[in-house]
C-alpha cells in the first residue's frame, strides 16, 4: 500500500476540478512541469506515463542515469521495443539516447489489448531495469 501523500502527479492538462480532486484525495500535485526530469527517491518509483512522446521517457531516463535510481524506476507506458522498431536507429541513438542506450537493461511486458480499443492501448508496455543488467551496460 502506497499512502497518498508518497504518490505526485502531474499532468499539464488537469483542469482545475481535477486538481482540486487529487488534492482532497491526498495526492501530492508537482508544481512545475518537470519534463519527465523527476528523480527517484529511496523507494522504488511507478511512473503511469501513458502516451507520453518519447523526449518525456528519454528525459526521465537521463534524469535518473545511475544504477542505484535506475534500478529503482518503474515504468507504464509506450513501449520501448515499439519506440526501437519505429525508429532508424540512427534517430533513436541521435535524439532518444537514454532510450536506446537502455534498452539492453530493460525487463518489458506488453499489457494485454482490448478488443474495443485496439488503436488506443495496443502499445502500452511495463518496463523495470534490474540491477544485474544495467551492471551490463
């Protein structure tokens, strides 16, 4: 069980209800747009990150570059296979290099597809970095 106030949130798009929302739910409502440039604490970290293009995942990425916060970094969201197989290599490692330089420590399982919402969620993946393959790296 996570308690509320150890979960953050951010979304540039949330209206004003949906703020009020979270915040009566407990939720912690990050100020600023980070960038995906959140670090990861002591605890291991669950990013829901549905969608998000791939310079969010990259920045996230960077922005936790050590074994140790790697390691502890858990992520819903695009698949990282997907994002390789789209991509001239070229681009990836030129553009998204946290991303392609990671993709050799990441542990990936594709979610299950709706029947109903096959264009929406037929991309979303659950990705974590262990420890022994990012010592690979």
């Amino acid at each position: 069980q996570v308690p509320p106030s150890q979960c953050f949130v951010f979304d540039p798009a949330f209206s004003e209800q949906e703020l009020a929302l979270l915040g009566e739910l407990g939720l912690r409502l990050l100020p600023e747009n980070e960038e995906g440039k959140h670090r990861v604490g002591e605890a291991a970290t669950l990013f829901y990150m549905i969608h998000c293009g791939k310079a969010l995942y990259n920045n996230l990425l960077w922005s936790n570059w050590a074994l140790g916060a790697l390691s502890r970094v858990v992520i819903i969201g695009n698949s990282f296979r997907g994002i390789e197989e789209r991509l001239l290599s070229r681009i990836l490692e030129r553009d998204y290099s946290y991303i392609a330089k990671v993709l050799k420590g990441t542990e990936e399982i594709a979610f299950p597809t709706h029947p109903q919402y096959t264009d929406t969620f037929n991309d979303t993946s659950i990705h974590w970095f262990p420890l022994q393959k990012l010592k690979e790296l």
